[in-house]
C-alpha cells in the first residue's frame, strides 16, 4: 500500500502527534503499559503488512490448482486475477485477528486465503462490462481483458467456491464445529444479504436519490461485509467469546466504511498509475458515495471520525493488537 508522506498517523493507544493521549490505554487490560512513539507504530504497520502478504501468497501458491487439464484455462484465470499485486488487507486483518486469540498461523493463514480469493472473485465479477466495466485492476488488464468475458465469470465463480473448500477442509481447524462456524459467516457476508446485496443496491443507486443513509448501509454491504468476516473470524478460530466476536465485528464495521470512503475518495482525487486501476468512474457512472454528497472535505472528516471509533473500539485489547489499532487511521492517508 503506498502511503502519502505529508502526514503522521496518530494512533488511539499512543497518544496524537502532538503528544497528547487520547486515554485509551486507560480502559485496557495493559494501561500500565510503556507507549510506543507514534514514528514506531508507524514504521512497524507497514511490516506487518507486507509480512501479512507474503504469508498469504505462500498459502495460496500452494492451494490454487496449478494449470492442468482440458480445464487449464481457468485455472491460468484463477491465477491471474489472485496473483496481481493486491494490497491483502483482508488476509492483515484475518491473521492479526487470530494473533490475539493465539491462534496457530497455518490455520489463520487458510482462512485469510480463503477471504482473499473470495475477494478477488467479487474484483473480477466487479469489473465485467455489465457491471463497472473496467478494464484495469491491480495495475494491469482485467481478468476479462486478459482473457475473455466467459473465463472472468468462470474464473470468478471457481474463487467463490473455493473459498469454501479451504474453509471446510480439517486442515483449517480440527473442530467441524469451528470449520462450519467459519463457512455459515462467510457465506451470510458474501451472499445476498452482504456482499452481493450491497453490489446490486450500488449497481441500482444511479436511479436513486440516496441520502447517507442509504449509502453507508450500501457501503457496510458490498465493502464492510467481508471486513467484518476478516475480523470476526480471527475469533471463530481462536474459540473466543461471542463478546470478542462482536468486538471485532464491530471495529471492522466501522473500519470497513473508512475504506470504502478512501476508496471513493481515491477515484476522485488520485491517479490510475497509483491506484492500479482507473479513476474518475464514480461520477461518470453515477454512483452514490459519501464524497458525492458531501464533498471531498465532508467525506474526509466522516471518515476520520469512524477511523478514531474504529481503533477505540479495541481499547479492551490495550497494546495487544497495535497494528489494528493504528490501520484505520493509517488508511486515511492511503494512495492505493
Ligand atoms: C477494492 O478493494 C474493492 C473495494 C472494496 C473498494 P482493495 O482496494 O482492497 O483491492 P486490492 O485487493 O488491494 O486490489
Ligand atoms: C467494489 O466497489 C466492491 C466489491 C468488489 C464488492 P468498487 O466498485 O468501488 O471497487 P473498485 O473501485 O472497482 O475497486
Ligand atoms: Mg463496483
Ligand atoms: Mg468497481
Ligand atoms: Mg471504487
């Protein structure tokens, strides 16, 4: 993820630039505990990503059918719209989730992998002409480009469904219970009532004089569903309280809709080269975002205020999960 320089990213549990702190350590577990300077946590959130990266490219190199058969095809497609440089937030947020119930990496590593192709299929169901028509992804032709039409729609229906098989596999956890937990979320995140709900109300906004309201129950749709599957099921795995299941969900709730909105924000005020894919689209195809009702400051500042809500929500955990403390406000600043 590149991230603009003009800015520091204060975090909740130490204290704003200007030193002050924002008392959230107070309510935690270890308010004893030394703070990190804002310039450590800084530093270390972009490791964390990259490490979170790697993690999960490991994992889905090694589930992802190498090319064979007279099927051969789709899987090249399967292949080429998962490894093109996405950013694998969803796969971050699965496994430092999971850190905090101490849950094994190997499991949490098939979760997030099985998050991030689910991902990457509603990506490339995303840009097919019949719906945003786009013709650049993750810095390079679409998978409907690359290919044709046909294979994106297979392609994109085989990442669905393998999604689900790494889950239900006795490698993710040896609880079935545990396994259909993880599957049954999923599947309510991404179905009609998440995910893809959320794609047909924004696919229909264009007709509609949708006020805030409408759009953030969109956005917590088609963006802040698979967010809150991230985040949640680092507890599913970790066998946690249905308190910390909620917890996290909520944090990624709000977290979710910081995205989206940086996301809208990025289509106006960004470059196809640093996005990887094309920008301006908002406005030309009518969609309905925040930034189109509120303006680019207005947005800005909504987001800012779910950001700071976002990592308060985690001050039960005190400093033990400093990476997703600092990401929301951390993806205020985003460039891709
Ligand atoms: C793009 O998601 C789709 C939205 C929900 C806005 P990302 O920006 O996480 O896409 P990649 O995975 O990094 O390509
Ligand atoms: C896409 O939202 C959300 C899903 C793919 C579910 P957008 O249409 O805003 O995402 P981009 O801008 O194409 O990545
Ligand atoms: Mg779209
Ligand atoms: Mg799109
Ligand atoms: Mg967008």
């Amino acid at each position: 993820m590149v991230l603009s320089k003009s800015r520091n990213y204060p975090c909740m549990f130490c204290g704003n630039e200007t030193g002050r702190s924002h008392g959230v350590f107070m309510v935690g577990s270890n308010s004893g505990a030394p703070r990190m300077s804002a310039r450590t946590q800084s530093l270390s959130l972009p490791t964390a990503l990259r490490d979170a990266s790697r993690t999960v490219d490991e994992m889905l190199e090694s589930i992802l059918p190498a090319p064979h058969g007279l099927q051969a095809r789709v899987h090249e497609a399967m292949r080429y719209a998962t490894f093109a440089g996405g950013k694998r937030l969803r796969p971050f947020l699965v496994l430092s989730a999971a850190k905090l119930f101490g849950v094994a990496p190997a499991r949490a590593a098939r979760v997030a992998a099985a998050i991030e192709v689910l991902h990457t299929y509603s990506l490339v169901h995303d840009d097919l002409p019949c719906m945003d028509d786009d013709d650049l992804r993750r810095g390079r032709p679409t998978t409907h480009i690359a290919f044709d039409e046909m294979t994106a729609v297979l392609a994109g229906d085989a990442l669905l469904t393998i999604a689900f098989e790494i889950l239900a596999r006795p490698e993710t956890h040896s609880s079935a219970e545990v396994r259909s937990a993880l599957v049954l979320r999923l599947a309510e995140a991404a179905g009609s009532n998440g995910m893809i709900g959320g794609q047909m109300i924004d696919m229909q906004a264009g007709q509609n004089a949708f006020g805030s309201d409408e759009i953030i129950h969109l956005q917590r749709l088609k963006t802040g569903q698979l967010f809150e599957f991230s985040c949640e099921a680092g507890a599913i795995l970790g066998q946690a309280k249905q308190e910390d299941r909620d917890r996290l969900r909520s944090y990624a709730r709000d977290m979710g809709l910081v995205f989206q909105i940086t996301d809208d924000l990025l289509d106006v005020t960004s470059t196809a080269e640093k996005t990887g894919k094309a920008v301006g689209k908002d406005k030309e195809q009518g969609k309905a975002t925040l930034v189109a009702i509120m303006g680019i400051d207005g947005a800005r500042a909504e987001a800012e205020k779910l950001a700071r809500r976002a990592s308060a929500t985690l001050a039960p955990y005190g400093n033990a999960a400093p990476e997703l403390c600092e990401l929301p406000l951390y993806l205020l600043d985003r460039e891709s």
